[in-house]
C-alpha cells in the first residue's frame, strides 16, 4: 500500500477543502511485457501492474455537486450529479477521464449525494505506464466505496474493466482495448497476467522465485493517447479484417478480429493487401504467438526466452506497427548493450514515453549506469531509471 502517497494526498485535501477525507482508493500503473496493440484485435496480452500509483481521497458531502481536484495541474472541476447529461470537456484533458468514469458508473451507483475529491498521483502522463487507466480505476473504485460497493471477485474486476474501456472508447474518444484497466484492476505484487481479450480468459502467472528485475526507464518525451495516432493504428487494421471478409464472404460475426486470420493466410494474400495495412496485421498476429511463447517460457522459469521475446516484439513495433520512435529505439538499444539485460521494449502504445526492460537483479546498479550513460550519449536526453515492483489497487 503507497501509505506515503496516501498520507500526502489526505494533507492536500486537508488544505485545499478543508476537513479529513473518509474514503481512500488507488491503483497502480502498469507496463507491458507482451501484447502491442493486441488487445483491440481480441487477442493475447502480458503486462505487470507496477508501484507507481493514483491516489483518490474524499468525502461524500449533501446535495449533487461533485467537486474533483486534480493535484498535479493545480485545478478543480465541478460537476451536477443530478444533470441530465455529462459535458465531455477538452479532447485529452483530465476531466474528460474523471467525468468519463462518473457517466460509466452511473447506470450502477445512485450518485444521489455529492463528493468532495482529491487525486494525487507519482505516475509520469504520456509515458506508456497507463497513467489514464490508473486514474480512472483510482477514481471508480473510490466512487464504489463512498456508496459501500467494494469489489470482492474476479468477476467484479472484469465488469469494471469492461465498463472503463466502454468509457474511454465512448466518452474521452479513445479506441483503447481491455489491456490496461484489466492489468490495474487485476495486478498483485509477485504476479503478471495474462489476459485472452477474446474468451476474457485471465490468469495471474507468478515472476518465479528468483523474479527479474523489471526496470522502466523514460525517454523524456512524451504523448498523448487523443492526439489520433492509436486511433489510426486500429483503423489500419480494421482495413486488412474488412478485406478478409470480402474474401470469404463472411460477415462481422463470423470474421471477429485479426485472430480470425491465420500468418499463412496473410502471407498469400499479402500483394492484394493495403501495404500499411498488411504490415499492422503481421505484427499483431506474430505478437500473438509472441504472448502465447512468453506465457510457456514464464511458466518455466525460462526469463532469458521471455527477454528474447521482448526485444523481438520491440523490433515489430519499429518496423511493422511504426509506433515507436528515435527515442523509443535508442533508449531499447541502450539497455540491451547494458550488463544483465535479458531484454527491452516500448511499453504502451507507444511513439513516446518509457521502456520496459528485464534485468539480471545482481546487475541492476551496473545497468541503470550504463544505460543512462549511453542513452544521454546517443540523445543529449537523461533518462529516469528505475526498478517497479509488481503491486496491485486497493481493492485487490
């Protein structure tokens, strides 16, 4: 439990309404071991939820207003409970996320009382560490309380999931898939999870006994998920899927996502395809079997293949999704030249933001060094490297 965080967030309460909060959540972030852009394509996903985390603090108060302070912009939004409708706000703004989460919940809490909220967290925005899905999991988990509704179960877990990505794909505009808020809402300390977006099949693998290092390392530059680039990725690939159905004659329900098409079926059909297209398709179909053989060599405690995986899938991202960047490549190119690293990729979606790489644990002092080293060497760029540790949300 961040109790640090907590205890920072409850004095700026304090200061800025006046009084002690009564109600607490958070959730933490996230970084992707395997799974690029899979997770839309109803396909496999391998990801660690990590001890960077979103604190939400408050109260409820009478009558309807909610009012939220965001800490980390130095700025406050109210809203009427009882309203009709919810204004959606400026494309990319925070309180378009906050107010996301109040129209996802509204069908299921009776927000027949306002609140008085703070949010407060040590999360990097734009950095490919699911600064957003922490927010909102933060902020959804800290409405359930206020009206006595913890989550207990899986099952909970998942519709909440389900519920936030209807959100952001409905309210904030982005047509982000279940990767990150599963992850957030499913992650614990000592445990990845695997997650078939399809069948929603999930599973908490253990890091094993003796857990690589699993250090993030930021590009200093950054990104904003709204800004269309995502949402062009996954018109690209629904470009390939609709080709797929024409030449099968087959419907949206019968041809669901890329899953439906096989890396031979895509190879023989290559020259036909759209040349952008195709080349999201391979990567997302190759990076599929990539989770499936992560998930094998996690299992066994094989973390030199899951490393080799990793570097693997980052090299896809450079040359097939083209979602990575001369930041991106140059810190990976960093960390797999630095001692101990078993491998290195983006995390998130990519063109900006952080690396997520797996490191020998005696050498993790060694790597942190030469890394930053070379990365400043190679950008003019300084790096902030650090080891995450597996975690989970206060409702884990």
């Amino acid at each position: 439990m961040p109790q640090d965080l907590i205890k920072k967030a409850v004095t700026q309460f304090q200061e800025v309404f006046g009084g002690d909060p009564d109600t607490k959540a958070f959730a933490p972030g996230r970084v992707e071991i395997l799974g690029n852009h899979t997770d839309y394509n109803q396909g496999l996903v391998m990801a660690v939820a990590i001890d960077r985390f979103t604190i939400v603090v408050g109260r409820p108060i009478t009558g309807t207003i909610a009012t939220i302070h965001a800490s980390q912009f130095g700025q406050t939004d109210s809203l009427d409970l009882a309203a009709p409708a919810i204004e959606t706000g400026p494309a990319g703004d925070w309180r378009r996320y906050t107010r996301g989460v109040i129209w996802a919940l509204r069908s299921q809490l009776p927000f027949n009382q306002g609140f008085e909220a703070l949010i407060l967290g040590n999360l990097p925005l734009g950095a490919g560490l699911s600064s957003s899905a922490s927010l909102q999991v933060a902020l959804a988990l800290f409405l359930q309380a206020l009206h006595h509704q913890n989550i207990t179960n899986d099952t909970a877990r998942m519709a909440l999931a389900k519920r936030l990505r209807k959100a952001e794909n409905g309210f904030v505009g982005v047509a982000s898939g279940l990767l990150d808020f599963a992850t957030v809402l499913f992650g614990r300390p000592g445990e990845a999870l695997f997650l078939d977006c399809r069948t929603l099949e999930s599973r908490r693998v253990s890091l094993s006994q003796t857990p690589p290092a699993i250090v993030v390392m930021d590009t200093a530059t950054s990104r904003q998920l709204a800004d269309g680039m995502y949402n062009i990725r996954r018109s690209e690939c629904e470009r390939i899927l609709e080709h797929f159905r024409k030449l099968k004659s087959k419907g949206v329900s019968e041809l669901l996502s890329l899953r439906d098409i096989s890396i031979e079926e895509l190879s023989a059909n290559w020259k036909y395809l759209d040349p952008v297209g195709r080349q999201r398709a391979r990567h997302v179909l190759l990076e599929n079997q990539r989770v499936a053989d992560g998930l094998a060599a996690l299992e066994a405690g094989d973390l030199m293949t899951l490393g080799i995986l990793m570097s693997r899938s980052h090299k896809s991202s450079m040359t097939d999704f083209q979602n990575s960047s001369d930041a991106l490549d140059a810190l990976v190119e960093s960390a797999l030249t630095a001692p101990g690293c078993l491998g290195a990729k983006l995390s998130g979606a990519g063109w900006a933001g952080c690396v997520v790489a797996l490191v020998e644990p005696e050498q993790v002092d060694q790597f942190k060094r030469a890394c930053a080293a070379t990365y400043q060497e190679k950008t003019g760029l300084k790096t902030e490297v650090y080891v995450a540790f597996s975690a989970g949300c206060s409702d884990a």
